[in-house]
C-alpha cells in the first residue's frame, strides 16, 4: 500500500470503519476533488477500480459522511456535494452562474459563527452559511459582454 492509500486507510480505522479498496478509492476522491458531485467521484474511483458499482459509491459516500470523515453539502439548485474539509465549520461561496464553489473560513472561528436574532428556545450549535454570488469568472465575463 502507499503512504497516501495507507493514510486513508488510517481514516477509516480511526472511525471504526473497515478498510476496503472502494472506500479507500472513494476517500482518496474526494480529497483529490473539494466540493465535487457523485459523478465526478464515481469516474475518479472507476479509474482506478473499473468495476466498482454506482449503488457502492452511493453508499461508502452515506457511510464516510454518517462517520463524519466527509462532508456533505447541497446548495439550493445543485445536487450534492462532497469534501474532506470536516469540522472546521467552513462556509461556501458558490457562484450563481456556473455553480462553481469555494470555500470561506467561518466567521468568527468556531460554531454556531452566527448567532441568530432569536433562538425560539433551540439550543444552537451550528449555523450553515453560503454566500450567493458571482465567481471571478463569471463576473470578468458579464462586465466584458456589457461593454462590446
Ligand atoms: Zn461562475
Ligand atoms: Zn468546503
């Protein structure tokens, strides 16, 4: 085994969970890949094991994210997206014209971040946060197409 699939497989024992290839594959995309969708992953893990199924990748992603070695997040609009940045309470910035996404360090450095006006009782320990905007991209090309 390598240093890295050794490191990954490090991961994996450290949150109880067997060491298998798919799993190893599908952690090892998503640190190859911040913030990418099922696809994406699913081709990154067939690259490497060509006959792993769809149906496995769905569930080694469901069980890295319940172990919380992955994250798991979904803008409204987008399918959903993974990311081995865990427990930092990072927010996202995601761009409304071509989706790409990035991320932003929380706001204050620890949970909830934001404290909300009013908490109706709940006890709050975590505030999710994403900013709608444009990326540098999008924003290049929208003020070049309005000066032709
Ligand atoms: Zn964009
Ligand atoms: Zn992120």
């Amino acid at each position: 085994m390598s240093s890295t699939a050794e490191y990954y497989a490090e991961q994996l024992r450290s949150a109880d969970l067997r060491v298998t290839r798919p799993r190893v594959a599908v952690l090892e995309a998503v640190y190859a890949h911040p913030h990418a969708d099922t696809e994406t992953i699913l081709d990154a893990v067939r690259a490497g094991l060509p006959d792993v199924s769809r149906q496995a990748v769905y569930d080694v992603l469901h069980a890295l994210t319940a172990a919380g070695l992955v994250r798991r997040i979904q803008p409204s609009g987008s399918v959903a997206r993974y990311e081995s940045r865990v427990g930092d309470n990072h927010h996202h910035l995601v761009c409304r014209t071509c989706g790409t996404i990035a991320d932003v360090d929380c706001a204050v450095g620890e949970a909830p971040c934001l404290t909300a006006s009013d908490h109706n009782g709940f006890e709050v320990d975590e505030a999710e946060v994403i900013y709608w905007g444009l990326c540098p991209d999008c924003a290049a090309s929208q003020t070049s197409r309005s000066q032709p």
